[in-house]
C-alpha cells in the first residue's frame, strides 16, 4: 500500500511546483507592468494587459501592496511602484559588474569634456546621485553619492519631468510657488511647463544657475529598450568655464555615453 502512495505522491508534488511557478510569473508579470509604465495603473489595465481574471489580479494587487512592493495612489484606485520596489531597482544598478561598466564609461566622458559628470535617477519625487566622477579642475562642486536634489530646478529633475504628463508633474511637484534656489529658479506652472515642452523637443535639458549660484548643468536621458527614460547622464561645472564652449561641445559626447550606458544594461539583461 505505501509503494502504491509513493507512486501517486510526485505528480501531486509536480501539479503543485507548477502551480507556485504559474503563480510566481504572474506576480512577476503585473510587477513588471507597474514598473515600466508612466502612471499608476488600475486593476482593470493590469488584468487585461496580462490575459489575468479580475479576482486573480486584485488578489495578487493585495499581497504585493500588503508586502510593500507596490502602492496604491492617492485617490486609492490605482497601484504604482513603491519605495520598496524602486530601493530594489537603485540596487540592481549598484550591482559591481554592472556599475564598473557605466563607471568607465562616465570617467571617459569626464576626461572627454573635463568637467564633473553624474548618473542621475528618479527617486520618487526628488532626483537621486546614483554615480559620479568628478573632474581634476581645481575649482570644482563636490555632492556626495545619495545625495537627493529637487526636479523643479535641476537638469535631470526637468528632464524626468519633461517624460511625464502634465498630470503627473503636477502631482510629483505639488502646489506652487516651487522652492527658490537661486534668482533663476522657476517657481510656477506658468513658467515651468513650457521649459518642459521645449525639452521634449529638444531631447536635454539645462540648468542655467537655477540650483545652485554660478553652476551651470546639461542633462541627457538614458532609455531602456522600450524608449522610456530611466536615468540621466549630467554634467556640471562653473558657469565661466561651461559657457567658454558651446552646448554642442558637451552635447554629443554625453548622448554618446547615454548609449555606451545603455548598451552596458542591456547586456547585462537588466
């Protein structure tokens, strides 16, 4: 009788893994579909964009909110990535094999041009130093690595802004006047949104002193392979030295480091 069981156990143990493993792909499957969009996504679009039954997908909504991975917006109707699950991202870039690639890439770039040079990521609504190399020229700004800096007035924070909807920028800045940095910064709608607009058109996006006094900033967009920007490449110096060469001059070897740094990424599968 025991022989008997022990044939009928496996295909019970199998039918279960598979069940665990269907399972863990849908997590994984709605995990990736609320991290790659622009917005927080209702139940409805998640379980459609994932052949997924509603009560399959609103469970599964759940345990993800209830283990931190995920957030429900504001209003409570739609869920977006959370802090958790960002920190989780931050870390697969801080990865060592991954990193040492995008170092050498930006320590080129910064002998290329000779000024300091960042790789800048959104971290909820404030823009995170992830890397940085800074330059040998003696007069020089020093920020620490981790070290969060508001969208409103940077060139990477305008940037980020610049892939969002007007909705969203408004709800990552909140109510106006912005905080003024500088005689330069932009404090209101009225002014920041067509600077977004122009960036769109533009493709980078400057920081004239808007910041920090005497500091000038040109960001470009680093994409993944569905277009989407998910970092910038920055570089930063004194506004006397900056402005003895032309945007172009810093332009191009920075678009050419945002795809050096892309491609690193995609060959690491991430």
């Amino acid at each position: 009788m025991s022989q008997k069981l022990s044939r009928i156990t496996p295909p019970f143990e199998i039918f279960e893994d598979s069940a665990k493993s269907s399972m863990a792909e849908k997590v994984l499957l709605i995990l990736e579909t609320i991290a790659q969009s622009e917005f927080p996504l209702t139940l409805e679009s998640i379980s459609t964009s994932n052949g997924l039954a509603k009560p399959t997908a609103f469970r599964l909504l759940n345990t993800l909110v209830a283990q931190g991975f995920i957030e429900r917006d504001p209003n409570g109707r739609r869920f977006q990535p959370s802090a958790k699950l960002r920190l989780i991202g931050i870390n697969i870039l801080s990865v060592d094999s991954i990193r040492s690639q995008r170092v050498a890439v930006m320590r080129r770039l910064v002998e290329q041009i000779g000024e300091t040079c960042n790789f800048n990521i959104l971290d909820g609504n404030k823009v995170m130093y992830l890397d940085r190399i800074e330059t040998s020229a003696p007069i020089r700004l020093h920020i620490d690595v981790g070290t969060r800096v508001p969208l409103h007035c940077t060139a990477s924070g305008k940037l980020f802004l610049s892939a969002m909807t007007e909705l969203q920028v408004r709800n990552s800045l909140g109510a106006e006047p912005f905080e003024r940095h500088t005689n330069n910064t932009l404090t209101s709608y009225e002014m920041l949104l067509p600077e977004l607009e122009k960036i769109r058109v533009n493709g980078y996006a400057l920081d004239e002193s808007a910041f920090l006094e005497g500091f000038i900033g040109i960001a470009v967009p680093v994409n993944n392979s569905k277009h989407k920007t998910f970092a910038t490449i920055t570089a930063h110096g004194p506004a006397p030295r900056m402005q003895e060469s032309s945007i172009e001059f810093y332009l191009e070897p920075l678009k050419q480091a945002a795809i050096d740094i892309q491609s690193t990424l995609s060959e690491s599968s991430i």
